[in-house]
C-alpha cells in the first residue's frame, strides 16, 4: 500500500493528535470525482480548520450523549426487536446477515424518516456503503473501485435528495429536519448539497464499522463464557466494559491513514514530505507497552475507553455514542430474548474476515 506503518499505541496517538504536521487525507485532496463519491465537502469528515469546528459543533448537537435516551426508545430498540422477531420463533440464525448487518443501516434510516422496514432498500443502502467503504479503505484508488463507488454515491443521491428537499420547508423530529433547524446558529448557512453531505458521511459513518462492532461484540460473547456470565449478570458496568473492550480487541476499522506536512522524522525514520502514514489501530490496541495483557477480555481494565476505536483529538468520530448505544442494546436484547443462544457447531465456524473492515462471520446460533 506504499505507506509508513505506525504500530505504537503512543506514536499513532500523538500522530493523530498532531493535524497540522500530520494532515488527514480529504477526498478533495484526490480531485473532483473523490469528492463527490465521498458525498461533498460539507461534513465533519471532509472539512478542516475552523470549518470543521463549526461542523463537528453541529454535529455533537445532534449525535451528543443528550440525544441517545430518545433516539434509544425510538430508533434503536424497534429495530433491534424487528431483526430479532423475524428469527425468534424458528431455533436458529445467522447473526451477522440476520443481525448486525441490518441493524446500523435501518436504525440510521429511522432517524432520517426513511422506511426502515422496506428490505429492498435497506439491502440496497448497504451494499452502496459497502462499495463506497472499499474504494476508501483502499485510499481512493482510481480503478474498478471507483467506478464501483460512483454508482454508489449516485444512488445513495437519488435516495437523500427528496428528503433533503421536502424537510427544508416541511420539518419534522427526524434528524435531517434536525440539521435544517441547527445548522444556520451551529456552523452557518447551508444549501441541499450541503446537507445532503452531512447526512451522507452520517449515514456511512454509522454503517459499515458499527456492523462490524456488532458481529464482534457477538462472537466474543459466544466464545467465553466467563465474560458471556459477567456481562449478563451486569447488563450495566461489566456489559459497558466488555463493549470497550471489544472495540480495543477486535476494532472493526483496521487502520486510518495520515499525510506528513513536512521532512519529519518519526521513531527514527526520515519520513517525507506528502509519505503516506497508515496508523495500525489494529496494533496499537494491543500493544504491550500500553496494556496489561493486550490479548485478554478484562472488565476491569482502567480507564476503559483508553484505545483508539473512535481515533483521538478533534478527529474522535462524532458518531461513537450512537455506535456504542446500537452495540449495548444489541447484546442485551440478545442476552434477554435468546438466553440459551449459542454457535451452532454443526455449521461453518466464525473466521475474522474482510480487509479495512473486519469481523467475524459467519456466526450459525441455535437457541
């Protein structure tokens, strides 16, 4: 991949905490078609400076801890229940196309005021986000990808562009409606481009790496027992720290890239100017010098949500309290409506599958 690897749980923190010598790789950066795949360049993600602390104020508004008890009651645990009720009754599932792939995507869809239960759309958002998380995983490369992803940033278009529309002037308690009414006091003026921006990266940014969170949390609660007892006895303390820990341990997002400003040297490596830096968060959450046994579960590790899942500094994703809410009530729903569920040893076993994005799957459960 043509790049620096940085391994060290301290160096990608300072890396990432350090923007103006260790800039982020914008989609603008690779010209206007990036750009627009990526959905624009009015988002939290694709902006910079002052720009982006305006958006990421905007942003906080509507993803902030304050919002999580609503959106709980109203977005996630109907669809956390609608995805269980369509297997409860039949004794088996497969719990990442069953589960943790429709979950994101559908709870983000109530949000926007979408029909979250229409599966054809829903299948169709995914595999669109899929398209477009590949082509940047892969550092915005200009080849089938691309083409690919293209595709699906017009789609995805045809999708948010009548919403966006119609809540500019017929507002509701949805979350698009929500950044027409906030945005104006929060960041400035904005157009329809503008917000379909923002409520693109929103929705990309809950999907692919919250699946994945999800199929991790159920892998490791079906293959320690110990840690399953713990957290179910404690659907509280010890289940908030088994999900940090899972986002530690087994983080879906493998690695962020960064670019040097200048000629630096980094750990005693010369490093260039415009040198690609890929931080391995997939490392550096493990790493020794950081953690106490990196390899282990441990409930009681201090402070819990010491690692790099979400990243660190002004870039820390806005979206984490959301993920963290889909990913708590996913496993208690679990744990209270299919108590007695476990793999299903007869069947194909879990691998830790995928390349920027990974989790475990398949996962055949019989209850």
């Amino acid at each position: 991949m043509n790049c620096w690897l940085v391994l060290s749980y301290d160096l990608c923190r300072a890396v990432e905490s350090d923007e103006s010598t260790y800039r982020i790789i914008l989609a603008a950066d690779k010209g206007p078609l990036a750009s627009e795949i990526a959905g624009g360049k009015t988002s939290v993600g694709q902006s910079l400076g002052e720009k982006h602390a305006r958006m990421r104020r905007l942003s906080l508004r509507l993803l902030g801890p304050a919002a999580m008890p609503r959106y709980r009651t109203e977005h996630v645990l109907p669809v956390v229940n609608d995805a269980i009720d369509r297997f409860a009754n039949r004794g088996h599932a497969e719990l990442i196309n069953e589960f943790a792939i429709p979950i994101p995507p559908r709870v983000m869809a109530s949000l926007f005021g979408l029909p979250w239960k229409d599966d054809a759309l829903m299948a169709n958002i995914s595999q669109w986000h899929d398209d477009i998380v590949a082509w940047v995983g892969m550092g915005y490369p200009n080849d089938e990808l691309a083409r690919k992803a293209k595709h699906a940033s017009d789609e995805l278009n045809k999708v948010f562009l009548p919403l966006v529309v119609d809540r500019r002037e017929r507002r509701g308690d949805d979350f698009i409606s929500a950044v027409w009414t906030h945005a104006p006091t929060d960041y400035g003026e904005v157009g329809v481009e503008d917000v379909i921006s923002i409520v693109r990266e929103m929705a990309l940014g809950a999907g692919e790496t919250t699946t994945k969170a999800i199929a991790n949390s159920t892998y490791l609660l079906l293959s320690n027992p110990v840690v399953r007892e713990a957290v179910s006895i404690d659907q509280q303390g010890a289940l908030n720290a088994f999900v940090e820990e899972v986002l530690r341990l087994l983080g879906s997002l493998q690695w962020r890239f960064r670019l040097a400003s200048c000629d630096l040297s980094l750990a005693g490596s010369a490093i260039k100017k415009n040198d690609r830096i890929m931080l391995l968060h997939a490392a550096a959450n493990r790493d020794p010098e950081h953690y106490a046994c990196p390899h282990m579960i441990d409930l009681n590790r201090r402070p819990p949500t010491d690692h790099l899942a979400f990243n660190v500094g002004t870039r820390i994703c806005v979206g984490m309290h959301l993920a963290r809410l889909q990913i708590r009530e996913s496993l208690k729903a679990l744990i209270i409506r299919l108590p007695n569920f476990y793999l299903d040893q007869g069947k194909e076993t879990p691998q830790f599958r995928g390349f920027s994005h990974r989790s475990f799957g398949p996962q055949h459960v019989v209850f």
